[in-house]
C-alpha cells in the first residue's frame, strides 16, 4: 500500500505566515506529510508553476435561505456550493435565521434540512437571533453553542429582523457568557426609513436612491453604536459588510482602543460604486445591497483597512436574486421603489479571483495576507481552525492550486450559481484557481465541478478564540 492516497509536488505554499515550496502529502482527506521526496502515492498532482493555499472560507453567504416576502433565493446548498467550489471556496457558512415568533433550535433543524445531501464542500451554520426570548437566550443559544453553532448575527435594520439596544445588549451578554461570535448587521433602521419616506414623497424612488437612504451616515453611527454596546458588556463583535470610510473610522477607532472589534467587507465595496445603481431603467436593482457601494473614495479606503489590518475577514455575503424573476429583483415590478427590491448580489464564485487579481497581483495586499483573509482569519474567528484554513499537518486538506498568471473575463454563463447575471460582467481578472480539493477529494477543476452533491459535511464550530485585532498592524 502507498504511503499516500495523494501527493501534490512542486507547488509553492501560501499560509497567513509564509510562502515556501514543499511538497505535500495526503492521506484519509487529512494533510499527513509536508517536505522533500515524500515518498509513494496512488496519485500525483503535479503543481509546478502554481501556488497551493488553503481552500477559500467564505464565512458570509446566503443559501436557502426562507424569507418572509415571497422573495426566493436562487441558490440552495447545491447550486451554491457548486459555485463556491468552482471559484476555489471549500468551506461557506450561511445562516439559519430565527422568523420571530420561532424557536432557534426549529431554524437550525429547517436548516440541516434544506442542506442536507446537497453541497459539494464543506459547510457550517451561522445563526441569525431576531426573536431573543428568554428561552432563546438561557436554554437555546447555550445550548446550541455547546453543540458547534457558536456564532450568530443580529440586525440593526429591517423590521423583520432588527433588534432593539436592549436586546441587542441580552444577545452581547449572553455571548460573553457562553462563548459566541456575535457578527452586527449596522446601520440605523430610523434613518433608513426616515430618507426612504423622504425620498419616494418627492418621487425619487429609482433603484439609485436605495444608495441615498441606506446613507453611510446610518452606518456609522449604527457601527458607533454596536461597538458601544459590546464595549459595556466587554465581548468581542464583528462588524459585517463595512462599505467605507465612516464605518472604518469607527472600527478602527475600537481597535486603537483595544477592544476586541473586527471588520469585515466584500468584493462590492471593492469594485462597484453608486454608479452602478444608476443604471438605464431598472437595471440598477442588480446592485443593489446593503450597506450600498459608495463612491470611488470609498473603495480606496476600503482596500486601505484590507492593507492595514483593520480588517480580518473578506467575504462574499452572496445574496442570490435574479434579475428577471417575480420572486427575485423585479418582486413588485419595476415600476416599484427601491425599498422593495429584495437586497443583495451574487459573489461566491468570483470573490476569490477578484480579491486575488485586483489585491494581489496589483500588489496592494500580499499573498499571505490574502490567504489569511479568505480562510485563515475566519477559520479562527468561528472555530474551524485547525482543521481548516491552513496548510498544516493533522489540517483537512481542503486546498486551492492556484495559477497566477492565467487570464480570464467573468462571464455569468461560466459561473455555477443560479443566478441570471453576475455585477462583474466583463471583468478582465489574471489568476485563477485550477483545482480545489476538499478533504482531499477534487471539488473543481479548472473551473467546472467535479464533486458529487453530498461530498460536504456539515461542520461543528468550537467556541471561537479570535486573537485580538491589531488595528493598523499587519497580520491577523
Ligand atoms: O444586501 C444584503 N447584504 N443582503 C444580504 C443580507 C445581509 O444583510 O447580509
Ligand atoms: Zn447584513
Ligand atoms: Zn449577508
């Protein structure tokens, strides 16, 4: 018998800490050998010219996820998964949300329900907490933390979500006593509603004001008062989907402060603008998301924070609505105002490469750090770590071989998602991922799935023990 089921040789490793050639062998999808002339294998990938980093962790996406409104998602764990694979993501976490009035424990069950057998990677459950009753808070979140659901996010806005500061205060509490991950949804409801009125009496109510009422002044001051609240009760917090400056501002004020704050953004606050949902007719309604894509200022500070370290974690937050759907974008037609177009875009294919060709082989973030950014930081941050988010031994080997040269365009008909468009069509990107393993089993190849619904398992996550961010150092 071979030492090894497989040994990927010649490849140049990349981990949040170094990048170094080494030869890498597995066996039983776990990473067993790392080094020289490891010896026999049933199978060898050769790796020359490519680079090896762990596979991508997207740690914020949308999947089946029921809403209350009639909108549906296009993507489930199948065709979800599918598509993170393709784009060199072996682990997601989508989120199993509480409808208020129900038990949490009831969400995660419909959860495991809606995924089960389905996904080609790996993948672990977030909760969303809009209902945090005193059974939700003393019997069900200890409970289910203990079990490997130990991170849940919160809202400040949408009225079928949001939390008041007081329950917002219960949930920072209770986290701090049993040990969860609490991520914020920041931005302020009142203000929101207070624009969108203003805004649709005077008739403005193109898919470009959804841009003016979810103004960046609500969210700072959302951001402001999120970090407030977890600064009184002395529990680390998250802040999800950062668009720019104002909201940095703060973030990277807590972080000076020392206090355990981390930040997270995506690829639209990158690469789209509010440009983007100024667009002929109703096509703008295909950007639009939440907090909105800023201004051209924006995205600079926002690649500044990613350089910086204010931030720890990049993700998709993949929101899947098609475009020419009833129960997607066009819910209420397009005649209708921005406020009812259901919120979010598609990314889980495209964010690596995005990140990769515009961060780091225009060498605004290294590769280390752009590893540590897609799996390493929130492998840490929602307990996955070891076990993924790096290249170590006793690791599973859920690895991306990178090529870092190849050129290509996004294209929607390429992509693996549901969705009918993609907001990067026409996207010049150089690097691209080859081939994903996960847990040692090939998920995609150059480009183009190759795992079977029902390789993912589900993942239990450990109470997370983030490290303290560093604010403007480099690293974690
Ligand atoms: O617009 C967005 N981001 N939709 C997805 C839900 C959320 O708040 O992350
Ligand atoms: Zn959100
Ligand atoms: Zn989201």
């Amino acid at each position: 018998m071979t030492r090894f089921d497989t040994l990927i040789t010649n490849g140049r490793l990349i981990t949040a800490a170094d990048s170094y050639d080494a030869d890498i062998g597995i066996k039983d999808g776990r990473i067993v050998a790392l080094g020289e002339d490891l010896g026999e294998a049933a199978e060898v990938i050769d790796a020359q010219g490519l680079w090896v980093m762990p596979g991508g962790i997207d740690a914020h996406c949308h999947l089946d996820q029921p809403l209350g409104d009639g909108a549906v998602m296009a993507d489930d764990f199948l065709t979800g998964t599918r598509s993170a694979a393709c784009g060199g993501t072996t682990t997601v976490i989508p989120f199993a949300v509480q409808q208020k009035g129900q038990s949490l424990r009831a969400a995660v069950e419909d959860y495991h329900r809606r995924s089960e057998g389905k996904a080609m990677v790996d993948y672990a459950f977030h909760m969303i907490v809009t209902d945090p009753t005193e059974s939700v808070l003393k019997e069900e979140l200890p409970a289910l933390i203990e079990e490997g659901y130990s991170s849940f996010k919160i809202y400040l806005t949408y009225d079928d979500l949001k939390l008041n500061d007081r329950e917002v205060l219960e949930v920072l509490a209770m986290a701090r006593r049993e040990g969860g991950m609490v991520m914020v949804h920041a931005e302020n409801a009142d203000c929101i509603a207070y624009l969108t009125e203003l805004l649709e009496s005077q008739g403005q109510t193109s898919p470009f004001y959804h841009g003016v009422a979810h103004s960046a002044i609500a969210e700072r001051e959302a951001t402001h008062r999120a970090i407030s609240l977890a600064e009184l009760i002395d529990v680390p917090l998250l802040i999800v989907h950062v668009s720019g400056p104002e909201a940095i501002e703060q973030i990277r004020w807590a972080q000076g402060r020392g206090l355990r704050v981390y930040g997270e953004t995506c690829p639209q606050y990158l690469m789209l603008t509010a440009s983007d949902l100024d667009q002929e007719g109703f096509e703008g309604a295909k950007c639009v998301c939440s907090p909105p894509p800023r201004d051209k200022a924006a995205q600079e500070a926002v690649w500044q924070a990613l350089e910086g370290g204010v931030f720890q974690v990049f993700s998709s937050d993949h929101a899947p609505f098609r475009y020419d759907d009833p129960q997607g974008k066009k819910l209420h037609g397009e005649e209708a105002g921005f406020h009812h177009i259901p919120n979010g875009i598609p990314g889980l294919e495209t964010r690596l490469s995005i990140l990769f060709s515009e961060g780091v082989v225009k060498q605004r973030i290294d590769p280390t750090r752009f590893v540590a950014l897609t799996a390493t930081n929130p492998a840490k941050i929602y307990g996955l770590y070891p076990r993924k988010g790096t290249i170590a031994i006793g690791s599973d080997a859920d690895l991306t071989l990178w090529d870092p040269r190849a050129r290509s365009t996004v294209r929607n008909v390429d992509l693996h998602h549901a969705v009918d468009y993609t907001p990067y069509e026409g996207l010049e990107l150089t690097g691209r991922p080859v081939l994903a393993l996960c847990r040692g089993a090939s998920v995609s190849r150059n480009g183009e799935p190759t795992a079977e619904p029902g390789h993912g398992q589900f993942l239990k996550c450990d109470k997370p023990q983030p490290a303290r961010p560093r604010g403007q150092a480099k690293g974690f």
